[in-house]
C-alpha cells in the first residue's frame, strides 16, 4: 500500500511540473514593444569623474 502511495505521488510531482513546463504562459508581462534609446551615449572624452 505504501509503495503504491509513493508512486502516485511522484506520478503527480512529474505530471504538475510538466503541465507547468509545457501549459499557457500565465506571465503579466504589457506588450509594448520596442522602445526607443532616449539616453545619452557614453562619452569618455566629456565624463567629469574620470
């Protein structure tokens, strides 16, 4: 009885993390797309600090 207790529950670890692995992303991530560099470049020519 144990044993089979044991295997059922590592059938289920397996079977969760593939499910998790392989299932619809559920990331709440905005699709915004590419956005534009508004910084300015580094210059070693005017930094201050070097």
């Amino acid at each position: 009885m144990a044993i089979s207790k044991i295997i059922a529950n590592i059938t289920q670890y397996i079977s969760e993390a593939a499910m998790r692995i392989f299932g619809p992303n559920d990331d709440a991530y905005p699709v915004i797309g590419v956005q534009p560099f508004t910084g300015e470049p580094y210059d070693k020519r005017t930094n201050a600090y070097d």
